[in-house]
C-alpha cells in the first residue's frame, strides 16, 4: 500500500505504538476463535483507530490487529497477560474504558471501550471453562 494512505498508516502505527507492540509481541497466528471484529482502540493515548480493528483473547494473552486495508502495513500482535501491568480506568469517545499499560517499563498503552474488555474477559472465561 503506498501513495499518501500507506505513508498515514506507517506514521500513525509509528506514533501511537503500534510498531514496538508489534516488534516486541508478533502474534504467531491467525485471529483466535470468537475474535470481535470492527472494535475501537486508542493506542499511547494518541491514536485512535476507530471501529476497524480485530481483538480476540485467550488464557494466554490479547491478539490485535487493524483490519483491512490498514491489516497490509500492520501485522497482527499478540500480549501476553503477564505483560499487561497495569489497567486504568479511562475515557474513549466520552464512553467508560480502560487502558492496558503493556510492559516494564511501558513500551505500550491500548485504550479500549469497557464493554469490549468486558466481552475479551468471557471469551476468555469460555475458553478456560471449555478446555
């Protein structure tokens, strides 16, 4: 993807972190199963990517991707729990949302709606419940 929408999508996979999630956390495979498709998120609380992304969850960790177009120039990550070491509350188009700190020292922030959290953490649930 080039021209002036592929340089728009490096630069804000740069400025909002997406890059040294990506580059710390690759995710191995596809979506996993029950994946929420077209959700919300505000990475480093700069960039906000809205309604076009895929997040799924499992006992291991969080899978994120941007959907396509942006899916060419983002390669999915996957974060594990263990690296979320904080989640604060907080604000996402004037709606309840919680930010998830990735890393020790910080190298990452996802902002997301709460109910979607809330959706992530029953995926999970069903998976632990399942297996």
């Amino acid at each position: 993807m080039g021209g002036p929408f592929g340089f728009l999508s490096r630069l804000f996979a740069r400025g909002g972190g997406y890059t040294r999630l990506v580059e710390r956390f690759p995710a191995s495979g596809g979506a996993p199963v029950g994946a929420l498709h077209g959700e919300t998120v505000m990475l480093a609380n700069t960039v906000a990517y809205k309604r076009c992304v895929i997040l799924g969850a499992t006992a291991e960790g969080l899978y994120l991707r941007p959907s396509p177009p942006l899916a060419t120039k983002h390669p999915a990550a996957f974060i594990p729990w263990g690296e979320v070491k904080r989640v604060e509350r907080a604000s996402l188009y004037w709606r309840s949302a919680l930010r998830l700190v990735v890393g020790d020292p910080p190298i990452g922030e996802v902002t997301m709606l709460t109910q979607t959290y809330d959706a992530l953490r029953r995926q999970v649930e069903r998976i632990s419940q399942a297996g």
